[in-house]
C-alpha cells in the first residue's frame, strides 16, 4: 500500500469520526452530551460528557458511570480481586480514572482530542473485556491470552502505546520484538470479534504501522470458544494485511510466534 493512499483511508476514517460526532447541551449547559460512532455491545452509539473544569484550566470528561453500572446490570461482579486488578490495569493503560462507577479523564485544551479518544476506547476496552465475566465464568480473555503466551516461552511487552500518523495514541495489547529478519509482531486480543471491535483495530493499526521503525505486522487473536468468528469480520482483517488466530487453534501458531 502506496503512502497516497494510506492516507486517503486515514482522511477518510477522521471526516467520518467528525461528520458522525454530535453534541447537545445538557444539564442547563453545564455539561455537553458528546454522541461518538462508536457502538457499545448493545450496538448503542457510546455518548461521553464534558464540562469545563473547576480551576477552568481544562476539560473534564466522564462516560457518567455508564459503562460499568452496565456490565454489572448484566451481571459481571468486580468485586473479586482478579477483576478489579484488571478493571485498574486496563483503566491505567489509557490514562482514564475510575471516580465511583465513573470512568473520567481530565483534558487540557491542547490534549481534549488524544483524551477524548482514550475515554472512548476505555469504554470499549472495559466492555470487551468484561462482557461474559459473569460468575460462571472462570477467566477472562486477556489473561488468557496472556497465560497462553507465557506457557510457550513466547516473549513479548505488554501494554503498549504507539504512536499514529494521526497524531493519536492508539494501545495494543501485546508486541513481541522482531529479530533479525522476523518482524516485529503486534498482538490484540479480541474477544468479541464482531465488526466494531474489528474495525476498531484496523483503523488503529492503519494509522500505526508506516510509523513503526522497522517492518512489522499485526495479529488479532480472536475469541471463538462461544462463537463462531463472522466470516465479515475474517475477510476484513484479511484485506487489510492483519492475520487472524482463532483462539481454539492457538496452538498451530506457536512456532511462529516464537520464531
């Protein structure tokens, strides 16, 4: 893929996000309700608000405790030590702050568009993650993953943040390091492979992988213990260059990761 036209998918992508972005004013205008294209689990478009902080010197923004009174209206219990750890952990890795069930980031004017799309993407990390965490299931996805991995003596970084030609700061869960002519690998562990996670991780890595300092390609692990992986989903990480592991047939990749 050409630079040219990398970056007409990425302008393409942008004016969507502004053109499908609405605001309205709420709370007699002390807050503004910001409606993103961003879809939830229950394929609601993902609202935020902000209003003006205390000192005035910037930005507060909170998703209002929708996220989390959500999942446990569905019954995920973050109680238990597991959970809560990794609720904090991914919360931690996007910079966003949990205030009772809120999960609230601070912005300045200079920052609001970078912490605007880190709320986002907590939202729909917290909700991926958590989204069949109910009692009668044992583990969840990226620890799993994450077990997997380190059962194989496969080496990697957790949690990571890389630069996008945007300008954005996009996360990914895994990067196992290249080594001489073996490419750098990034991972994401997806576990609901439906189209918005999907498209999510490929405009993600659309806008990373021409600022990577050496060759490197993605890999999403997908979740298909439940589930079959839709076909739509399969066909669009193929045609654009990222490779698909199903997590019921890790085991054939092992190698390969470990090169």
């Amino acid at each position: 893929m050409s630079t040219a036209q990398l970056q007409h998918r990425l302008e393409d992508y942008w004016s969507w996000l502004r053109d499908e972005t609405e605001l309205r004013a709420v709370e007699n205008g002390s807050y503004v309700e910001i409606t993103t294209p961003f879809l939830d689990r229950h394929n609601d478009y993902l609202q935020i608000y902000a209003r003006r902080a205390s000192d005035e010197a910037g930005w507060e923004l909170t998703d209002d405790g929708y996220t989390l009174r959500d999942l446990e209206m569905s019954g995920c219990d973050f109680s238990t030590e597991k959970r809560s750890q990794l609720l904090t952990v991914t919360l931690q890795r996007l910079g966003v702050q949990k205030d009772g069930y809120a999960l609230t980031v601070r912005a300045s004017e200079d920052n609001f568009p970078q912490k605007k799309h880190d709320l986002v993407q907590a939202m729909l990390a917290v909700g991926d993650l958590f989204h069949t965490a109910s009692a009668t299931v044992i583990g969840l996805f990226l620890e799993e993953v994450e077990q997997w991995l380190d059962e194989h003596e496969i080496r990697y970084t957790e949690s990571i943040k890389l630069p996008g030609a945007s300008g954005y700061d996009h996360h990914f869960d895994f990067v196992i390091p290249g080594f001489r002519d073996v490419p750098e690998r990034v991972l994401q562990a997806i576990n609901r492979p439906d189209r918005s996670n999907v498209e999510r991780l490929i405009m993600a890595w659309e806008d990373t992988r021409d600022a990577r300092p050496r060759e490197s390609e993605a890999i999403a692990i997908l979740n298909d213990v439940e589930k079959s992986v839709p076909q739509g989903s399969l066909e669009a990480l193929a045609n654009y260059d990222i490779k698909a592991i199903r997590w019921t047939e890790r085991d054939e990749h092992v190698e390969a990761l470990a090169a």
